[in-house]
C-alpha cells in the first residue's frame, strides 16, 4: 500500500510475557504497520482491513481472531465509527474485537516478512545492508517487496519504487515475475 513503510508480525492482545508460536499464552497473531499519515490514513488502512476479512465470522480460537488494536483515542473512535459503518452495510452483527494496543511482542523472525524470505534470491540482496535481522525486519524495502511478492500492489507501483530497494538486476527480474 503506498504510504506503508513498515509491517512487523507478532504477538499481543493476552497477558502472557514474552510469547512465542508455541507458547502463546492468550494472545492474538496480530501485524503491527507503520505508516505516512499524509499519504495513507488510518481511515483508509481500516477499509482495507474490514475488506480482506469475514467480520461476522466468530473466530475458532483466541490466536486468530479477528482484531483491531488500536493506539490511542483518536484511532478507537475512527475504529468504532468504521465498524459501525460495516456493521450497517452489512446488517449483521460483527464480532471482529476492538482494543487498545498494551504490548506488542515482535514474532520469532522466520515468520518475519514470511513471503520475501521463501524467496532468499531476493531476500539476500537486502541482508546483505543489514547487520542484524532486526534491520531487515524494519526495512521498508522489505516490507514493500514482501507486499508485492504476496500479491499486493501493481505494476506502476513497482515500476515506480523498484530502483529504491537495492536489489541487483537479477532479484528486480526476479521480483517483477511476481507483479508483471
């Protein structure tokens, strides 16, 4: 999405210090997106999340529930206006949870920018700039491929942002055999 320059998988929502993939407590799977408000608003990034999931589907478990967590009082009431709004579009009950954001615990890093790393010709050409994969894990170039490798965005888009990344001719071919 123009505007995301960062996305983080991880943890949160339960009281369980420290979690893990296998010991996860009562927390919820949950991605963290940093963002430029004066290109993409909150508004905007809630739209995107009620139209990529089923917001009256009661979750199976408390690890993959649907769930929006929000950092202060201004993106809880955009939250609650946005879901009321679906909610009337819909005329069903939505059980996607709303709340505030306490600690967010980074995922073990093999879950980290899940799609770009099944993909290490690509994926090497930017741990190459790291020295630890902390960095790669905050890198927008990552989180912008990673996007696109998943099948989000398009060709101006790419085209657009390409020469940024870093990335040798061979990844860029690579990398547009995803989009193109």
């Amino acid at each position: 999405m123009p505007g995301v320059y960062r996305t983080r998988v991880g943890y949160t929502g339960g009281s369980t210090d420290n979690p893990t993939y296998h010991n996860l407590g009562d927390h919820t799977e949950a991605f963290q997106i940093d963002y430029d408000p004066a290109l993409i608003s909150y508004e905007e990034i809630l739209a995107l999340f009620w139209d990529n999931h089923n917001p009256t589907a009661q979750a199976w478990s408390r690890q993959y529930m649907a769930a929006v967590f929000y950092h202060n009082d201004d993106q809880k009431k955009a939250a609650l206006e946005s879901k009321a709004a679906v909610e009337e579009q819909l005329n069903e009950k939505i059980v996607t949870v709303l709340a505030p954001l306490e600690k967010f615990y980074l995922a073990e890093d093999y879950h980290q920018k899940y799609y770009l790393q099944a993909r290490p010709a690509i994926a090497g050409d930017l741990l190459s700039y790291y020295p630890d994969f902390r960095g790669f894990v905050d890198s927008t170039a990552a989180a912008r491929i990673n996007g696109f490798i998943g099948g989000y965005g398009d060709e101006s888009q790419l085209a657009e942002e390409i020469d940024s990344y870093g990335l040798s001719s061979r990844s860029k071919d690579l990398l547009k055999e995803f989009v193109y």
